[in-house]
C-alpha cells in the first residue's frame, strides 16, 4: 500500500516549534501596543515629580523671563478701594529700579571732611524760625569766656531772653546736630580760619564757644597777635585751630586796622589780594565774608598802586556791585592758586542784613530793631539794606571758579531775626550821651548779633555743608 503524500505526521518536536511560531505571532501584532501604554505610564510619572533641579539649579532669571506679567484691573481696582493706597504694589514695583547711586555717593566722599550726603531736594537755606525751649540756646552765655564784650547781650542787662531759643527747621529736611566732640575728632590736626569783618568775627566766636565746652579748661588757649588782626584758639589734645583773621574788604585797605578802622574816605587797593592771603595759607578750612564795609551808599574808592610811598595816588571810583566783583575775582584767583579741592574746603558767609527801619516789617515809621523780640514772620520779606545784584554777584564769580567755593547763604533767614541784634545792650566804644540815653533807638545796634542767638545757627548750617554735603 503506497504511503498518502498529504498526510504528516505529528512528532513532538514539530509541536513545540508550532507553540513557539504562535507566541511570536502574538508578540508582533500586539508589541506596538504594549509600548504606547508603557510611555504614557512614564510621561505621567514625570508630570507628577516635583522639578527639583529646575528649582535647585534653574537659571531664575530665565524663569522669570517664562512668566510673563498679566495686568489684573481687578486687583489694581481693589488696591485702590485701600485707605492711602493709590496703586498696584507689585505693579509700582515692576516698573520701578533701584539703582543705588553710587556715583553721587563717591563724589561726596572724596570731599574732604564730608562723612555723609545731604538729603536729595533739601535746600538747608529755605525754612522757618521755631520756638524750641528745650534745645536753644546750645550753649550759655556765661559758659563762654571768649566772646567778645561787644555780643554779650545777657550781661549788658537784655531783658529779655527769648532771642535765644529760636530753631531754624528746614522745609523738606532736618539740620544735623552739632556733635562738639564729632567735630573736633574730624579737625584733629587742622587750622580752621574765618577771614573778613566783624561780622565774620562774630560767627568765629559761636564757633568757638560751640566746641569749648567739651574741652577742659587746660586743654585749651585763646591768643591775639598783630593788634588783635589775628585771633587764634587752640584745642590742644586735638592740635587742631579755630582762627580769625581781620580782612573787612579781603583786599588791602586803609581800614585794615583791626581796632581803629573808622575811616571817613575808605579806600581800597587793586589787584592786593596776596597782602593779607599771605596769612591765610596753609589753612584747611577757610570761611570768607565781605559785605557791609562795602556800604557806604557812595561810589567805592580804588587805589592803584600800592598806599605807602606813593605822591600822586591813582585812584579811580567804582559803582559798588563792580568794586565787589573786583574783590570776589581776587579772591577767586588766590583760592585757585592756594587751595588743593582734593585736602581744602572753601566757604562764603553771604550778607549779614540790618534792621535799621522798622516801617519796613509794618512796625513804627520812626523806629528800628531797638525793642524788637519776636522774628519777622513774613516769609517774602527782604529788607532795603540787603542789596540783591551785590547778592546776584557772589554766584555769578563764584560759578567761575575751578575750585569749589560754597556760599553759606544766611541771608534770607537772618532777615527775619530783627530780634536777634545787640541794639543797646554792648559795650558801647564811647558812653552814650544823655539825648542818646533819652532815646535808646538812636544808638541802637541794628548790625551785630547777640551771642549765643543767630550765628550759632550759621555755624549749624556750616557743620552740615562740610559734613555731609
């Protein structure tokens, strides 16, 4: 019988290759499902693991730049509906940067003696008087051996004391305090120097009884030289100085004697800036005032040429604003010459006013500051002694100058103190006659100031420029 062609036969090993065939069938048709689902397992897991690194490590920068800011009105609205507020917090600060100003910082401090600036936008010069028992006077009168008898008030029978306890306030700001022993420590070593007149004399001796108190009473020296043309005072553990030097119109003058300088016709030498400057070197701190023996109400007398020696005098006259330009440009030109801005400072006491005409305030038409206690409380008010192109003058010269020259403008502020005047309690140079004693306000001192009283506030005022500029 012949075998069937079609028939096969079934060996174990041909079952188990079929087995195997089938399996990998099923491997094919359903491994690219098996992988999608695999995926998304892993995609979700990744979702739902914190980004640690990102945080860690992540450039915040560029994660701040991948969110952008959306405008909310509703939370602007809301914010506004807040008592004070005006705006959205987070907007303001977006669109606001702090940029420290560094460079306006390093400028001050390479002033010399500045520690600090002064704040931004505060004029230190535009304010007003404040009553202030509690801190004014900064110093007494009697605790104060160097002032001159011709300011002390109290002991020449003022009766009474109010002058004493008035505050200058700035408008946008405060006046630093006057730190005695601050100020000695920062002129450890140095010469201080008030040059000019009588007036600057004045602001010399505030400076003076200022700093006194804090130094024992051995530690301590108060000398004249030259007929009184130089007055020194010395705090010696702080081998520092404070001086004065007589120089009425800085230039060379017939007025130049410090004790008698009552000249009828004053003249005043050209280009003779160096006969007193001689005496100013070397100094690091220099302090100038020039104005009221500049008036006379007449044109001022100009000599060329030198006083001694000389027959027939050159002598021209000049309207006073072109005479006083004559002089600040002098001193322009010494100050550029002698002072290194680098180690120096260089002030400029402007005009001290009078109160020689009480009509002018709305007081009596006939009267002066004889009996005046109360400040001035018209803020506009600016009195017809206090000449306003000699005062365009000083800033004029003064923006010329290569080297920084501050003007201490008190003008303005001492025009209000029609109450801060010696008036009749001084020593007077001569005695009264009986028709002036009849009359106190015909020998009334509308010039000078009462110390302590006004000028301690020039000196504040002083402080604060050179300190914290």
């Amino acid at each position: 019988m012949k075998p069937n062609p079609f028939s096969i036969k079934k060996s174990p090993f041909s079952t188990r290759l079929l087995a195997l065939a089938f399996i990998s069938l099923l491997g094919l048709l359903y491994f690219e499902d098996l992988s999608c689902l695999f995926g998304r397992y892993q995609q979700q897991q990744e979702i739902l693991k914190p980004k640690r690194e990102e945080v860690a490590v992540g450039d915040d920068t560029k994660q701040q730049q991948q969110q952008p800011v959306i405008p909310n009105p509703k939370r602007e609205e809301e914010h506004k509906r807040l008592p004070f507020a005006v705006v959205d917090d987070t907007k303001q600060q977006q669109q606001q940067q702090v940029i420290p100003n560094s460079k306006r910082e390093e400028e001050h401090k390479r002033l010399p003696f500045a520690v600090g600036y002064g704040t931004d936008g505060c004029d230190l010069f535009d304010g007003r008087w404040v009553y202030d028992e509690s801190s004014r006077p900064l110093y007494a009168e009697s605790s104060c051996p160097y002032i001159q008898p011709q300011l002390t008030c109290e002991k020449y029978g003022r009766p009474d004391r109010g002058y004493r306890h008035w505050r200058w306030q700035p408008n946008r700001c405060d006046l630093p305090s006057f730190n005695a022993t601050f100020m000695l420590e920062r002129l450890r070593g140095k010469r201080v120097m008030y040059v000019g007149d009588s007036l600057n004399r004045g602001q010399f001796s505030s400076m003076v009884c200022l700093l006194q108190s804090v130094i024992p009473d051995g530690a301590k020296s108060f000398e004249t030289f030259n007929n009184d043309a130089l007055t020194i005072f010395t705090a010696k553990d702080y081998n520092a100085t404070i001086e004065f030097y007589w120089a009425p119109f800085l230039l060379e003058s017939n007025s130049d004697n410090a004790v008698v300088h009552r000249i009828k016709e004053r003249t005043i030498r050209a280009d003779s800036i160096d006969t007193h400057g001689q005496n100013w070197e070397g100094r690091d701190i220099l302090v100038f005032n020039t104005y009221l023996w500049w008036m006379t109400g007449k044109k001022m007398r100009i000599l060329r040429g030198p006083f001694e020696g000389n027959d027939t005098k050159d002598i021209i006259e000049l309207e006073t604003d072109e005479a006083y330009r004559m002089a600040l440009r002098s001193m322009v030109r010494w100050v550029e010459k002698h002072i290194d801005p680098e180690k120096n400072r260089v002030f400029f006491t402007t005009m001290s006013p009078t109160h020689q005409r009480s009509s002018e305030w709305g007081g009596e038409p006939d009267g002066n500051c004889y009996n005046q206690t109360t400040p001035i409380e018209d803020l506009t008010y600016w009195g017809s002694a206090s000449n306003k192109p000699v005062m365009r003058v000083i800033g004029e010269v003064f923006r010329e100058s290569r080297v920084p020259i501050i003007a201490l403008n008190i003008t303005q502020l001492s025009e209000y103190r029609k109450d801060a005047h010696t008036m009749i309690y001084k020593k007077q140079w001569s005695q009264p006659t009986p028709e002036q004693l009849a009359n106190p306000k015909s020998y009334a001192d509308c010039v000078h100031w009462c110390l302590p009283g006004l000028q301690d506030t020039w000196n504040e005022l002083l402080y604060a420029k050179l300190f914290y500029p």
